[in-house]
C-alpha cells in the first residue's frame, strides 16, 4: 500500500437520495474509520446536503464512493466526477449505469452467452392486467417481480400464484416505470466479488447464503444476524472455480473496474449457476459480503478500503491514456 499522505485528501460520498440511503450511512461510516485509521485524510460527504462542485472547491484529490442505488450506482454521480476530474473508486459511467439496469444487464450477458434466468420486462403500456396475468403462462410460478434499477431487493416480491401478480407489480411500478418479471431458480444462493480491470481482474472466494426460510431480503440482508455466510462456501472445488471464472467474464463484458459484486443462484436440479446482477457499489457494512470475501482472502476491512480508495481513476484519463 502506498503512504497514506500519497492518497491526498478523500471524500467519502455516502447517504444521497436513494431508498437505499441507510445502507449507505452505514457503509460510508464504515469505509470512513478504516480510511482514517490507515491514517488517511478521509471526510463524509453527503450529496443530499451538499453540493457536488464543493468538492473542487474544497480540493479533494479523490472520493472513494460508498452510495448505493441511484445517483450513486447507476453513473450519474460518475459523470459529475468526470466532469470535476476528481477521481473515484469503483466502475465509470457507462459501465455503472449498465449494471444499475438489471433488463440491460441480463440482454448483454444473453449476448455474450452468459446464463441468466428467462425474464419478461413490461414497459409503461405494458402492464395492464391482461398483459400481466400472461407472464407466468411464460415464465411458470414461482416467479421474482421487481424494479430494475433498485437494490438491496427493495421492492421485490416471489409470486407463487397468479391472484398475487397485480400486486406485486404494483409494489415494482412505484419504484420503477419498467417492471422486471424473471424466472425464479431453486437452489443455492451465492455471491462472489470481483477487484481489478480488464485482464488483471480477479475473483474473490465465494459466500453461499443461507437464509431463514430462503428470504434474502432487505431486513435480512442488513439487521438480521438469523442469516449464514459460508466462506469458504462449501461447494465442490471444480464449481466455486467455474462461478468464478462466470462471474470475472461477467464484470468484464460489462466494463467494470475496481470493485463489484455478482449475485448467482445454483439450480439444485443440475447445478447450473445463474447470474442474476452485478453490485458496482457493494455494501461495506458489519453484514456486507465484499469484506467477509476478502478476509477469507487474508485481506482485511481496512486494507480493502485502502486497496480500492489507492485505484481510484477517471474514465477521461485512461481513454487519454489510450490514445497516447
């Protein structure tokens, strides 16, 4: 690791005006006291209060993003930096903002022959009740209904029959004009992280979930201790190899850098691992994967935070890079 002083002064974006605003408190607070524990220069900074440009003005050298959600996952707070020059952690623009749309996610990961569970997107104009009591007769029940650009699995519902449907989208529309409907995979629940760019990015040990009645959800996710992590996971050596090597050509065909975190799901009935998203901005809290990933790894909290915050970077650099 470099002297933290080379590290200059760094902001820490957390909060912002997204459902997932707690979660990112909590985060931030986390990265925030690791930071200055290595002794770096490291402030709070939160866009729901404060203006972005005071971030030139107050010349910080960098920003290690710990928002999630929108207006901190999905590529809007990226450009702003863009435009700023100031460099952050974690994917550029156009990668974030595929990522935070899990319809464009999946068509890409289709596209590259990546396995994702069979979907159905209704549009604005699309989700009158005919049209959506049709969606099981495609995908079978029991189905996942959910907002394509939320986290957190804010806004999700499993839908085991079809009086639940309109409901379910319902609960989705209020989030989101595209709701997304996909097929639900019965099995075991994984994540894996992934750090570094390009061809040198390289996956984390994989985390199996296991969750009370297999609710992941946000109560789950963020409070819950009644949810197990198994690092190591528990799998067969040859299929954690193959879910790694997935979920790299995930993060890759995406443009992610950095940091990320892909979700999966593992069909019971023939072990085939599914994607089902990819975290640019994971979670950094006391329940978050990413650091329980990395101490399996021998890196801890702190050394993480430090890790990412030392390959904080511009998109507008390494294309100017590029062109040299």
């Amino acid at each position: 690791m470099r002297n933290a002083t080379q590290l200059g002064k760094v902001a820490v974006l957390m909060g912002g005006d997204s459902a997932e605003r707690e979660v990112s408190l909590m985060s931030g607070g986390g990265v925030l006291n690791a930071l200055r524990q290595e002794g770096v220069e490291a402030y709070s900074f939160d866009p729901a209060d404060r203006d972005l440009a005071d971030l030139k003005r107050e010349r910080f050298d960098r920003v290690f993003i710990a928002l999630h959600g929108r207006h901190g996952e999905d590529g809007t707070v990226q450009g702003a930096l863009e435009l700023l020059g100031i460099p952050y952690t974690g994917s550029g623009v156009m990668a974030s903002a595929i990522a935070m749309d899990k319809v464009m996610t999946k068509r890409l990961w289709l596209a590259e022959g990546l396995a994702t569970p069979r979907y159905v997107a209704l549009v604005p104009g699309e989700q009158t009740r005919e049209r959506v009591m049709r969606v099981p007769d495609e995908l079978g029940f029991p189905l996942i209904v959910k907002p394509p650009h939320e986290g957190s699995s804010i806004g999700v519902t499993k839908v085991v029959r079809y009086s639940e449907m309109a409901d379910a989208v319902a609960l989705a529309s209020r989030m989101d004009p595209v709701v997304l409907c996909e097929e639900f995979i019965d099995g075991d629940e994984v994540t894996c992280p992934v750090v570094g760019e390009g061809a040198s990015s390289r996956a984390l040990p994989v985390i199996r979930i296991v969750a009370p009645d297999g609710a992941y959800d946000y109560q789950h996710k963020y409070f819950s201790d009644d949810t197990h992590y198994l690092v190591p996971s528990g799998l067969p050596a040859a299929e954690e190899t193959e879910i790694q090597k997935m979920v790299v050509q995930a993060y890759r065909s995406l443009g992610c850098r950095g940091w990320g975190r892909a979700d999966l799901m593992i069909r019971a009935s023939d072990r085939k691992p599914f994607l089902l998203e990819m975290n640019t901005s994971p979670g950094m809290t006391s329940h978050s994967l990413v650091p329980m990933s990395a101490r399996a790894a021998g890196m801890s909290y702190s050394a993480l935070c430090v890790h990412l915050l030392e390959r904080a970077a511009l998109d507008s650099a390494r294309i100017g890079e590029a062109r040299v």
